[in-house]
C-alpha cells in the first residue's frame, strides 16, 4: 500500500501522531499559537478508538500535574503548550525531573517576555535547555524544524522519555506549529495494556500487585546526604544522555569556510539563506542541531577546526549562541543573527548579516 | 511462647490494620492525622482494595502520609493533588484514588485544581484535613483560620479588615454539580471517629460506583500549632472550630 500523505498543521501532526502512538493521556490548556493541538485530539475523540483520555485542564499548572500524576502511572502522557503557558508549567516540569517521570511537553514558542505577541519565537531556547524550573535538571529536548518532525519527534520524544525515565520537551514555535506541509503520519499503534504497562514501568504507582513493596513517587527526601546521592543519580543519567543520544543535521558542511547554526524554523531560514549564498559564492553550510538538549558541541567543535566564522540564526537576542561559543572555545568568530518580538525574517536578511558579521 | 499464641483470635478486640506500617509517624503526639490514616487503612482492607488503591499526599504535614500506609502514593507539588488524582483515575478507572490535603493546600494554594476536580466530578475522594493554621511549616495563618487565632503570621488574631475571613470549602464543594458526597467530620470521640470512618467508606465506595467526586472534611486539632495540651485542644476545637465549621453531611447524593 502507497503510503499516506496527508496536508496539515503541525500542531495537528502533533495530536494525530500522538493518537497513533498509542498515547494514554493528553492533557491541555487553551493558548494561541498551539491551541489546534487540544482542538484537533478533541475532534478525532480518540477515547472513542484508542482509549487515549483527553483533558482541558483548568489551567497550565493543572495540566502539568495531571501529567506528573499519569506518569507516576507508568502511562504514556503529554501537555502542549505555548510560552506564557509554559513558564506555568515549570513548577510541575522541576517535580517531573526530581521524580523521574517520562512524559512529553510540547511548546510551541510565541514571542515574550510577559504576555508578549501571538507570532513565532524561539526566546524560551534559555528555559528549556538551561533549567526553567527549580534545581539541577535537564530535559530531553527535540527541536522540530517541518510538519513531519512535528509528526516524528512525539515518537521519538516517548521512546526517549521511558528509555531514561525522564521529562521530554518538543521545541517547536509559532512557524512550525501553524505551517501547512505533506506529511507522512506513523502507523497506527496499540496502547499498551494495563499489564503491559505494570512490566514496563515496575516502579510506577497504579496499585501495588501483590507479593511487591509499595512504589511511591516523590522527589522530597530531607536527608542531605541521600539527596545529593539522588542528585548525582540524576547528573550519572545525564552524562549517559549527553553521550548516547545527540542528533544534529549537517547540509553542505564538507567544504564549508562559514557555518550556520540554527534550530527549528530559523534551519529552514538559514537553509534557503545558504543557497543563495551559496550562488554568491560564499561556501557556506548549515548545522541544526535537532537535540538542543544534549546539544551537539563536538559537532560543532569539530567543524569550527574548519570554518573562519559561525553564525547562529535565530528568533531570540542571542540564547543558542552562548552553547556554540561554549562548544568552539572562541576559538572561531562566533556571531549572532536574529529577530525578535514575533518578527521572522527573510533569507536575504540572513545573507546580509552573514557578510557584514563575518565573510565582510 | 509466640505472639501469636498470646494473641489467640479469640481474645483478639483490636488490631492495628494490616495496611499501617511499624515506621515511626513524625506527627506531634496529640495530633489527628494518625486518627484519620488508620481510619484510611481500615476502608481500604474492609473493601479488599489494598492492591487497587493509590493516595496522592500533599504538601504539609502529611506529606509523608506515603511512609505509614503500605499502598501506591504519588506526592504531589502543593495544591495539586486533585490534578494528580484526576489523570490517575482518569487512566485506572480500576483504582481507588484518593487525595489527602490539608487546609493551606487545598483551600488555598490548589483552590482552583480543588473546586475543578471536585466540579468535573471526578470519580476521587478527597480527605481534607482542616485544622485552621499551617502545621509543617511552623503554625502560620490559614485560609481557614478562625477570626481572631492567633498564628505565627497574624500574632495579634485573624483581622478581617486584613486578612479577609475565614474560607468553607466544603460548602462550596457541596454546591458543585460534581460531587456525590460532601461531608464535615471529625475524630476526637470515639463516637466521632467511628461516624468519621462510615464517611471514609461512603466516598471511597462512590468513587467506585462512577457517582462523582467526594469530599471528606475531617475538622482536626494541630496541639503543636494552636500552643495546647492535646486535651485542651479538643475542647477548644469543639467550642471554637464546631460553631463555625459544623459537623454533618452537607451533600449526600443517593
């Protein structure tokens, strides 16, 4: 059978790629420029097929917790969101991380700070991969960059998020949430079985079978010293992410004497922007890094031995930027481009700012 | 001779439920927390749900309610319990879920996942500890702290003309369409803890019956917080707490 393309949004690859997944629970809270998610998973009424449970939460916080509270189940569970959205959930994202849950965020970014602008940014790059929430914790982050990564990443975001028992964050923003493109949806999947789900996740608290401890989700332990052996857990369980499961996206990078560096919307940006810089003559190559957590430094390091200069691209005043500087040790001329408050630019923008900043 | 041969089921008038641990509870003695964990433990076993129950303890002072009763827990941030309790039901239709909160947590920090869970008519039972102050963290001013208590953060008596009045959330609960059961207890008689229990029961039994969400007050003292002998704190809960908060059943949907 030919396989099945279909048009659509990215926020609605998100939800038809989460039913198919064979996620358990979606639970959202309205916000523009994301709100097709909860929209679409409302009108397939997948509770209907699947069994997926759906909830409009009475808020973000609200919805986070119910995400803390059917991970700690051992269920497959996911909230979107945009922005101001995700700032509220970062009370319950520090609880996940401390817990150990899997389970999948989706933000896609407006434009800040405060209530700041409906239009597309990328200005939570800091609170995503930096922290957010309180303590020291990271999350497994993925930066879509098409409709189809949209669709492809829940997966990948879930495989991840149970392969470490730890929080995933899908990066998206305003651009790739709202843009129509083909897309190839994956096949439909069962839900596990209660049982299957018991196997899979020993630790988790849906009601303790008999002959076993009582499993208790927490992240409170008031003892210093057993606090920082669950710390340094954490710290061992990150190290192992930063080694195993970097992914990144190098395009006309061979002979390039300039790189770009840019994730999500600012890669499709930056790609065009490349060809016509390329038609100038300027060798130029892009790499996106599609992992912003762990994020690819010794690619990046490894192609700065090459290149006299990097531009980063992207819809923020320079947050990726202080990662690709960290990663090439100024050893190369590392410079930033970017719009801000909802404004996207256009290649020809991205090529003048790479002649000025860099090739000059 | 062994325990169990002193202990002849014969002569056997009361036991610790099976469900209680030996773990050393942390709560001041005096305190009606125990009361109303054991009160817990008892319906679950008397239902045969030990191995179907989750609970969702709060922050407060029975944030460790996980360390004493042997079934499946998740803590929860402060005020989110219901949140918690909504996903875990929602997913485990199966399960006997329930939530513990005490005041500060559910009247006042998680208000709103409180009154939305309870208005969704989840199929939850909540247990609400009142006992008008902030125990945990050392005896401050609650949303259900009499006019004129002292506490640590209104040292010369609840103002109304500051601090606005004391909140019933119990009687806004039994004004939701989505609650089943909605009632106000307490555990300081024998009288009392044993009506306390038939209402555990009551919620816990609806929650399995798909008749909505239910709330169980449970009008409690906090000796260490209210500066009293346990003794003095229940005639003072039963002078000052009763009048305001009344006993009984507010919502009793048959």
């Amino acid at each position: 059978m030919a396989e099945e393309v279909v048009l659509m949004k990215g926020n609605e690859a998100i939800a038809h790629a989460a039913i198919r997944y064979g996620v358990d629970g979606y639970f959202g809270y309205p916000i523009t420029p994301q709100s097709e998610v909860l929209e679409t998973l409302a009108e397939q009424k997948p509770w209907e097929t699947t069994g997926m449970v759906v909830v409009q939460a009475e808020s973000e916080l609200a919805a986070i917790n119910m995400v803390y509270g059917g991970a700690g189940t051992g269920k497959m569970v996911m909230t979107s969101s945009s922005s101001p959205g995700v700032s509220l959930k970062q009370e319950g994202i520090s609880y996940l991380a401390g817990a150990e849950l899997p389970c999948l965020i989706v933000n896609v970014m407006r434009g800040g700070p405060g209530l700041g602008t409906i239009q597309p940014s990328q200005a939570d790059y800091f609170q995503t991969v930096k922290g957010g929430g309180h303590g020291d914790y990271r999350l497994i982050a993925l930066a879509p960059a098409s409709v189809q990564e949209m669709a492809d990443f829940v997966g990948l975001a879930f495989d991840l998020a149970f392969k470490y028992r730890n929080p995933a964050i899908l990066l998206a923003d305003g651009v790739i949430g709202q843009m129509m493109e083909k897309v190839v949806l994956p096949e439909q999947r069962k839900r596990l079985t209660d049982e299957e789900v018991i196997a899979r996740c020993p630790w988790a608290a849906n009601g303790k079978t008999a002959g076993r401890k009582p499993n208790i989700i927490t992240s409170l332990e008031l003892d210093p010293a057993i606090m920082e052996q669950r710390n340094n857990h954490l710290q061992k369980k990150y190290a192992e992410i930063e080694a195993n499961e970097v992914r990144y996206e190098e395009i006309n990078c061979e002979d390039a004497e300039y790189l770009m560096v840019a994730f999500g919307s600012c890669a499709r940006i930056a790609q065009k922007a490349m060809e016509l810089a390329r038609a100038e003559g300027i060798k130029v190559g892009l790499l996106r890094p599609i992992t912003i957590w762990p994020f690819p430094s010794k690619a990046i390091a490894e192609r700065a031995k090459q290149v006299k200069g990097i531009l980063t691209v992207e819809l923020n005043a320079g947050q990726m930027i202080e990662d690709v500087r960290l990663a090439v040790e100024c050893k190369v001329p590392t410079e930033h481009f970017g719009r801000l408050g909802g404004i996207v630019p256009d290649p020809d923008e991205v090529v003048s700012a790479l002649k000025e900043k860099l090739v000059k | 001779m062994t325990r169990e041969e002193i202990i002849k089921p014969e002569n056997l008038v009361y036991k610790k439920p099976t469900l209680m641990n030996d773990n050393p509870m942390h709560y001041c003695p005096g305190c009606s927390h125990g009361v109303v964990h054991k009160l817990i433990a008892e319906v679950i076993e008397e239902m045969g749900m030990e191995n179907k129950a989750v609970g969702v303890s709060p922050v407060g002072c029975a944030v460790f309610a996980y360390n004493y009763l042997d079934i499946d827990w998740e803590e929860a941030a402060h005020g989110r319990a219901p949140a918690l309790a909504t996903a875990i039901k929602r997913l485990w239709p199966s399960r006997l879920v329930f939530t513990y909160q005490g005041d500060g947590d559910l009247a006042c920090i998680g208000t709103a996942e409180t009154i939305h869970a309870l208005n969704r008519g989840e199929n939850i039972t909540i247990i609400f500890i009142n006992n008008a102050i902030y125990g945990m963290t050392g005896g401050q001013m609650a949303p259900t702290t009499l006019v004129g208590m002292k506490t640590a953060t209104c040292p010369y008596g609840r103002d109304v003309t500051i601090h606005g009045y004391p909140l019933k959330m119990t009687e806004i609960a039994a004004s939701l369409e989505g609650t089943a059961y909605v009632t106000r207890q307490s555990v300081h008689s024998v009288p009392a803890i044993r009506k306390a229990k038939k209402a555990i029961r009551k919620a816990f039994e609806n929650s399995m019956n798909g008749k909505g969400s239910n709330l169980v007050e449970i009008v409690s003292t906090c000796n260490s917080g209210w500066k009293m002998t346990p003794e003095a704190s229940n005639k003072w809960m039963e002078e000052n707490m009763f009048p305001f908060y009344q006993l009984g059943d507010l919502k009793d949907k048959e």
